[in-house]
C-alpha cells in the first residue's frame, strides 16, 4: 500500500482529474451530450465535475491532513463512486427519493462527509463551520426563541434532502459554479499562460509608471487587472504583492503603507469589471439579467473606487515625496502592445462575443478561449519562443492548474447550495429577511446597515463567490422585497461581502500582505481601512444614487459622476493635508465635511437645490486651490 500511495503515478493522475473537469464544462457549454442524442441533466455533469474535483484534491493533498495516505486514496475512490452512483441514479433518486430511503439516506450521508472534508482541505474551517451551524438549524431550530424560529426536521430527511434535491448540492449554485465560473476560470488561466500577468504589469508601468507615487499607481493598476481574473484577493495579493510591495518600499512608501494599498487593490480587483472574480455571471444567473447589464453597472464604481486610491497615493506621495521612479527603465508602450497581441486578442474576441454577437458569457468565453489557444499554438509552431505563443506542453500544465482552481470553486458553490437548500428548506432565508424588513419599516437606512454588518461577517475568511452566494440569499431578497431594484440590491451585499478582505480585526486580504510586507497586521489591516474608506460608501450610493449603477438619464449619470470625483479630491486632500500643494488650517476640515456633504444624497433631504447648492461649494473649494497650485509654480524657487 505504502508503495502505491508514493508512486509519482499519483500526482500525474491528479493532474489528469484536474484537467478534466474544466474539459467537462466545455462540453456541456458547447451542449456536445444534447447534440448527440443523450437524455442528461445537467444536476448529472455538475455531480460527475465535483466527485473529479474532490478526487483531485484528495490525490493532491493525500498525507497533509494529518491522516493516513491510504485513507486520502480512498476518500478519492469513494469521491469517484460517488459522483457515479449520482450520475446513474439521479433522475430516479431526484424524483422518487421517499421510495428508496436508504439508498437516498446512505447517498446523503457520503455527499455531505465527503464535500465538508474536502473544503476543509482547500479554505479551511470557515464553510465548513456556517454550514454546520445552518445544519443544526434544520435540526433544532424550533428550539431558538423569537422571529428566526424555524421547524425541526428529522436528521435522516436532511441528509435525503442534501443528497438527493435540485434545489440543494446539485442545485443553481453548483451548476453556475461548474458551467459559468469554471470556463472563466480556464479563460483567466490560459490569459496569463500566454503572458497576461507580464502585460499587465508592463501596461501598468507605462500607463501609470509617471509622476508622483508611480510605484504604488504600478501596482494598483496591475493588481486591478489581475484581479479581476484572478477570483480571490488574498491570491492575488500572493501572486502581485512579492513583486509590487517590494517595489514600493523601494521607493519610499512605508511597509504599512504599501502592503495596505496592494490589499485594497487587490480586493478592488474582485469588483473590478469585465470578470469580477467571476461573481458578475453568478449576479446575472441569479437575477436573470443580462450579463452585460451587470458590466456595465459596475463600471462607474470601479473606476470611483480606484481613482480614489489613485488620488491618496498622489497626494501622499507630493506629500512625502515618495514613489516616484526616477530611473526605472520602461518598456516602449508599442512593444508592451506588441508582446500583449495575445491577451488583447482574448479580451477583443470575449467582448465581441458577449456585446455584439449577443452570446451568454460562458459561450462567448468558451469560443474566446479556442481562439486563445488555437492561435498561440499556432505562433509556437511558426516562431517557437515568441511572446504570446504558447507550447503544448504549457498548454496541458495550464488546463491543469486551472483545472485544480476549478475544482476549488466547486468545493465552495457545492457548500453554498448545501446552505441555500437549508435556508429554503427551514424558510430561514424567508425568515431573516422579514426580521430585516421589520428594521427597514423603521428606517431604510437602520436596514442597510445591519444588512452591511452582516455581509462584513458572513464574508470573513471566505472566496469571492461562496461570500456572494450565501448573501445573495440571506441579505438580498430582504432589500429587494423592500422595493430595491435587484442589480443595486446584489450589488450592496456583494461589496460588503468583499469588504470583510480588508475590514479589522479579520483582513486576510491585509494580513496577507502584511506578511510579504513585514509590518504588523493590525496595523496594516487599520490603514486598508482607511485606503478603502470610498468602498464602504458606493453601496449605500447604489440605493439612494442609482445612477452610479448607470440606472436614469445620462444627465444623472454625468452628474453622479463628476460630484463623485470632487467629493473624493476634497476628502482625501483634506484627510492627508495635502493635495496639488499643502491644505493647512480651516482648510482642513472644511474640505472632508464639503467633500462627504457632496457624496451623500442630500437631495432626498432637503431637495435637488441643497445638493447642487454643496456641489457647487466644494467645486468653488477646489478651484481656489487649483488656482493656489498656479500661484505656487509661478514663485522662483
């Protein structure tokens, strides 16, 4: 036994799982088993990609859990039965389940000791303890006192349910995990595969690499980027942050500093169209909407969110006269565009797909991702070793290693499916959002707030899209029953969710790069909260502002915009006490109560006048000191 469990057999077999479970989506999106006549639901494929997944990371992780590496083996073994035993019994089981109780209960029981023991592995405790909290709800919740009170269902049918249900494992969460979320992330593996991450750093440096603070606008500007692809900010603070924290150090920023503004651009990059972290098509799925109507409302934010952090950092830098990269060489912008034709291709033909052929995202994807290949194959055949091509050799290692970040994701969407079952199941979900509603009958305001606290809480320790999953049906039908249209409603829920990344006194996204950096913790995670501070605004704009979510006339839309900009100059040059020149005295405070009157929605307080009336004083604020600026150039030095 111990010589089979050490063979090098092994970690070529997991790589082969790993690589078959983004092939597996492919064909489903492609509706390859339609097309050739077989009868299969797609509950059956998204339970064959997750017992591959598990299998995988079983193989993967065997001997690091602390358990005999026989037992890995044949936690992987049964991973695969399982995933069988559903495949070939689903549409009896899912139907008829009350007329094979045991085979449903046995099911049941290997599903949910089977995923829980997985995600363990691959994101630590934190799942697997909600769900074991939301499990021992649908035991005993007609024990808790008060509006959440719930029925008690027998242990046997919870394990039935889990097993066996649509609307639980195999349900709309697994299911976008596995034909949506899965095929972007091979899309965002092959992108870098063909040198996307060396694009958008040498991008980063000739678009942002000037001036004052140009190493930290670096690194903000390829951590947005990346990610954006990436699906996780503490990934991408480990991916991006070895090089951008160290570059920033370099040039003056503080450890303190640099790491908190790697932390709050890499969070950034999660909300940061076109790709989100891949949450924007599980929004689109679960609102039916348009993925494109989900793009386009999170442009305006995005760019809000880090313009602001572009703002900070040039003040502080014409402050303490950091940053700057004097002596750096750049690559020319042509050859930056030259050595990036392939992923600029990927991003052209993906958006074309989506925007002008009217594809749904994962088919646009799909394509763009044979194009992707097809192509820089075809540059290694003719010019092997160029910038954008790409071997058959690296081609396979990345379907791999995508294809392991692949089965992660479904890990974390089959757990949340498990909840959801049980939020539906128990009618917790419809009884936390009626204990919402109540606060909201009092104030709209007392209502988002608690709903933020909570999403700041659920979204601790956890990936992007198991943070959206759980508050997309916790918190949001709450705010939508309440009249909140749903894009503004998914919207809130799903920026606090991310915002628990760099919230104290749980920053992972902080505490990661904190570690890179060598500053303390606590520390850097208090000045990613002061960094982010915009991000902890934009949703509550998202309800009383909807055109920032680019909803009404392109004049609301406009105006939203520009007060938005100016609000966020007089707000940071008045916190840092610097902007194009010093702010001393009054000036000070004067500047961050005009900027913060100019972001907040007075106009539903005391009329449109009030709010043009601050608009217009804070414009006035900053024009004095643009014309301070020009008395400053012209004294001799």
């Amino acid at each position: 036994m111990t010589l089979f469990t050490d063979t090098p057999l092994i970690p070529r077999i997991a790589q082969i799982l790993g690589a078959a479970v983004p092939v597996l989506a492919l064909i489903w999106v492609l509706r390859l088993p339609m097309r050739a006549g077989m009868l299969v639901f797609p509950e059956q494929i998204a339970a064959v990609m997750l017992a591959i997944s598990m299998a995988a990371i079983y193989l993967r992780t065997r001997g690091s859990a602390g358990l005999p590496v026989w037992l890995d083996m044949a936690g992987a073994l049964a991973s695969l039965l399982m995933g069988g035993w559903v495949y070939a019994r689903f549409q009896v089981l899912s139907e008829m389940a009350a007329f094979h109780p045991t085979e449903a209960l046995i099911l049941g029981v290997c599903v949910v000791l089977l995923v829980m023991d997985v995600l363990r592995r691959v994101v630590g405790w934190t799942l697997v303890a909600i769900f074991a909290a939301f499990f021992a709800y649908a035991l005993w919740g007609d024990l808790i006192p008060g509006p959440l009170s719930g029925r008690a269902i027998p242990l046997a049918q919870v394990f039935r349910y889990l097993g066996t249900d649509s609307s639980a494992t195999w349900g709309a969460s697994l299911q976008v995990g596995a034909y949506v979320v899965a095929v972007f992330v091979l899309f965002g593996g092959f992108l870098i595969a063909v040198g996307g991450g060396d694009f958008f750093t040498q991008l980063s440096m000739r678009v942002a690499g000037k001036g004052p603070g140009g190493s930290a606008k670096i690194a903000v500007t390829a951590s947005g980027l990346f990610g954006s692809v990436s699906g996780s900010a503490v990934s991408n603070v480990m991916s991006t942050g070895v090089i951008t924290i160290q570059m920033m150090m370099r040039t003056g920023f503080s450890a303190r500093q640099a790491g908190a503004i790697e932390a709050v651009a890499s969070t950034g990059g999660q909300l940061m169209p076109p790709i989100m972290g891949a949450a924007a098509f599980l929004m689109a799925e679960i609102i039916q909407v348009p993925y494109r109507d989900i793009l386009v409302a999170a442009l305006l934010p995005a760019f809000i969110y880090y313009l602001s952090i572009f703002i900070q950092i040039d003040f502080l830098s014409r402050r303490d006269g950091v940053g700057t990269l004097a002596g750096e060489r750049r690559v020319a912008m042509l050859r930056v565009l030259a050595n990036g034709w392939t992923p600029i291709l990927g991003f052209v033909v993906l958006l074309s797909g989506i925007f002008m052929l009217n594809l749904q995202a994962q088919v646009a994807a799909t394509w763009t991702i044979f194009v992707l290949l097809g192509v820089a194959l075809l540059a290694h055949v003719l010019r092997p070793g160029m910038p954008g091509s790409l071997s058959p050799r690296a081609a396979w290692d990345a379907l791999a290693t995508t294809g392991m970040a692949t089965a992660e994701v479904l890990l974390v969407t089959a757990a949340a499916g498990m909840i959801v079952g049980i939020l539906s199941a128990t009618g917790l979900g419809f009884s936390l959002s009626m204990m919402l509603l109540d606060i909201g009958g009092a104030s709209l305001f007392g209502m988002l707030v608690v709903t933020a606290l909570v999403a700041i809480l659920l979204g601790l320790g956890l990936p992007t899209t198991a943070v959206y999953l759980l508050l997309a049906s916790l918190a949001a039908p709450a705010l939508v029953q309440l009249g909140i249209a749903p894009i503004p409603a998914h919207m809130f829920v799903f920026y606090f969710g991310m915002l628990s990344m760099i919230t104290p006194p749980i920053a992972l996204a902080s505490f990661a790069a904190a570690t890179i950096a060598g500053a303390g913790q606590i520390q850097t995670a208090v000045e990613s909260f002061r960094v982010g501070w915009v991000a902890y605004l934009l949703p509550f704009l998202f309800i009383y502002k909807p055109a920032l979510l680019m909803e009404g006339s392109w004049p609301e839309i406009l105006y939203v915009a520009v007060s938005s900009v100016l609000a966020l100059a007089l707000v940071c040059g008045g916190w840092l006490r610097h902007g194009f020149v010093p702010v001393e005295g009054l000036l000070r405070p004067v500047w961050i109560i005009v900027g913060l009157l100019t972001i907040t929605p007075l106009s539903q307080m005391g009329g449109y006048g009030l709010e043009l009336g601050v608009s217009a004083l804070g414009a006035g604020l900053m024009l004095h000191h643009l014309m301070a600026v020009r008395r400053h150039r012209q004294v001799p030095a």
